[in-house]
C-alpha cells in the first residue's frame, strides 16, 4: 500500500540512498580496520617531511644557541657598561661632594649673618667703658652687677675649658690604651693557654705511646724472667732440698743466728723457715724505700687530677662553643622555616586566583563530551 503512494522518481531516489548507505557502510569497515587496510601512507613523503623536520629542528637548535651566546655577550656587555656607568657616578659623587665640603659652606653664604648661631657673641657690647663714646646723653651709662671684664672672664674659662677637655682626652685616650692592652693581654694568654693545651695533649699523647711501649716491653722481660725464674726456681728448689737436708743434719735449723737464714744460692735470698725477721739496718732501709714509693705516688697522683682538671675545663668550653653553634644553627633553620612557610603561602594565594581567573574567564566556554563523541563516526 505504500509503494502505491510512490512515483518511479521516489523509488528510483530510494535505491540510490540505499546504495550510497551500503557503500558507507562498506568504507566505514575497510577505512576503520586496520588489518584490512591497504593504503593511506605516503612513506617516502612521510620519510622527507621527517628529515625537513630534522632539519628545521637543528636549524632552530642552532639559531638558539647562537641567540643565547649573543645574549651572554650582550648581558656582559651590559655589565662591564653598568660598572662603568657606577665607577662615574661614584668619582661624579665624590667630586660633588668635594666642591660642596670647599665652595658651599654655611658661612660663605650670603645671608650666613643672619642665620649665624654665634651672631649674639660675635655682637659688640652694650658699651665698652663707662666713658664710652658710642652711648648718646639719654642714654643709661652704668646698670647694677653689669660686667666690663666680660671678654677676659670668658677667654679665661674658655682656657679652663680647653684644659679639662684636654685632661679627658688624655684620661680617655689612657683609659682606650689600658683597655687595649688589657685585650692584648687576654688574646695573649688565650694564646698561651690553647698552646699549652696543645702541648699537653701531644705530651699525653707521646706519654701514652710510651707507656704502652713500655708496657709491652715489660711484658715481654716478665715473660722472660718468668721463665727463667721458673728454671732457676726449679735449680733453686733442687739446691734447697739438698740444703735443708744439710742444715738438718748440722742442727743449724734451731739457731737464732740471722746468718743462718741467708741463702747460699741467691744472695738477696732468704731461707722461709728460717728466717728470724729483718735486721735494723734492713728494717730502715725498708722504711726509706716505703716512704720514698709513698711521696712519687703522691706526686703522680697529683699530675693526673691537674691533668684532669685542664681536661675537664678543656671540654667544658668545647661543649659551651657547640651549644653557641647549635643555637645558632637553629635559629637560622627557624628564619629559613618562617621564609618557606610565608613563600607556601604566597604560592598559594596565587593559585587560588589563578584557578578563580581560569573557572570565571579563562575556561567559560569548555568542550564538552559530546563534541568529541563526533570523531571517527564518517569516512568523509
């Protein structure tokens, strides 16, 4: 019943958009598969359209590196002028301010006498004399206390007042060159005293490698001795077996002869069981020995607090020095944290307006999905 409605004319448009929607169709699947598609690349074009990029891009690369090196020159240019231009302005202000200290003080003005501060004293007085001449018949001659001797009392205590100004240049002057030496004094002994600090430590330091040298040195002779003493206690043992089998014998073991307790192997020696004591002559020689050990240890011990005490005052001041540096050192990192935190937020106000000037103005008419959905969905 529709096709009734329809003149050949309509129906012949009809088969020819239907043969042009086939025809889409078809493109449509040979254009948009890429595993079908047999052309739509020029690669020798693509190939030279490459290599003029390359080389419009070494030509720029190049163009920027000669306009860099020119901008350097120009920039040193530029401040070798500025330094010029400083060192003229500086000899321009020391010439001005020259001519001004010469040619324009206050007193070669013209109107300096009316401005001069010293114009009452230079001014002359009221009369000179009781018989001044300048002073007319009207005029009053002599008032009560007034002081003809002015100009000599004044000049007489200017004089005093030159003296005492004098007298405390010369006290301060003093006082500066006492104070000087006073600091030449402590810079000295400060000196004197990181020197003798010095020393000491390379005393200690030399007093210790000695000691350990000696020490192992020591050691090494005790061992030695030791094992000779082992040898020869062994002789000696041997020696006083056949000893005490003699003195057994000879009945000298119930003697109170000291000699009998010496013994015949070793002269500084003594024979344990029978030995009666110590002489008085040995008993005060042992008391000497004793007393004079007793006074070297006092002695060393006496050393090693004065050397402790320089040490402990020694890293006292070290400690105070880097306390004075860590404080330092934390209120530089304070400034610095104050100087970020203030930046942060400078940054921050500034893109807060940057996104407020970009939502408002810069991006008010925005492309919206549905223009993109367009794309890719002809082949014209």
């Amino acid at each position: 019943m529709a096709q009734s409605f329809m003149t050949q004319a309509d129906l012949n448009e009809a088969t020819k958009l239907q043969k042009r929607q086939q025809f889409e169709e078809e493109r449509k699947q040979r254009i948009f598969n890429a595993k079908q598609r047999l052309y739509g690349l020029d690669v020798p074009t693509i190939e030279q359209q490459i290599a003029e990029k390359n080389k419009q891009r070494q030509l720029e690369a190049e163009k920027e590196r000669r306009y860099e090196e020119q901008t350097e020159m120009m920039q040193k240019i530029i401040h070798a002028k500025e330094l010029e231009l400083e060192k003229r302005k500086r000899v321009m202000e020391s010439d001005l301010n020259f001519y001004r200290c010469r040619f324009q003080n206050k007193e070669q003005r013209r109107e300096f006498d009316l401005n001069d501060p010293e114009s009452i004293k230079k001014s002359k007085p009221a009369r000179s004399a009781d018989d001044d001449i300048t002073l007319g018949i009207s005029s009053a001659q002599i008032f009560l206390g007034e002081d003809l001797g002015h100009r000599e009392r004044q000049r007489r205590q200017r004089e005093q007042q030159r003296a005492w100004l004098d007298q405390q240049i010369a006290e301060r002057k003093q006082a500066e060159n006492a104070r000087l030496q006073a600091d030449r004094v402590l810079q000295e002994s400060l000196q004197s005293r990181d020197h003798r600090l010095e020393e000491m430590a390379k005393s200690e330091r030399k007093i210790r490698n000695q000691m350990l040298d000696s020490i192992q040195q020591y050691n090494n002779e005790l061992a030695r001795r030791k094992r000779d003493e082992r040898l020869r206690k062994q002789k000696e043992k041997a020696e006083d077996d056949l000893a005490e089998i003699y003195n057994m014998l000879s009945s000298d073991m119930l003697t109170e002869n000291p000699d009998v307790a010496q013994s015949r192997t070793h002269p500084n020696k003594k024979i344990a069981f029978m030995y009666r004591g110590m002489t008085p002559e040995e008993l005060k020689d042992f008391r000497r020995d004793q007393h004079q050990q007793m006074l070297e240890r006092k002695k060393q011990e006496t050393e090693q607090q004065l050397m402790d005490k320089q040490w402990e005052q020694y890293s006292l001041n070290m400690d105070r020095e880097l306390q004075l540096k860590e404080r330092e050192m934390e209120r530089k990192r304070q400034k610095e944290y104050e100087q970020i935190l203030v930046e942060n937020d400078r940054l921050a106000r500034e893109q807060r307006m940057q996104k407020e000037l970009n939502d408002k103005v810069m991006q008010v008419n925005r492309v919206s999905q549905e223009f993109y959905d367009k794309f890719n969905t002809t082949t014209r």
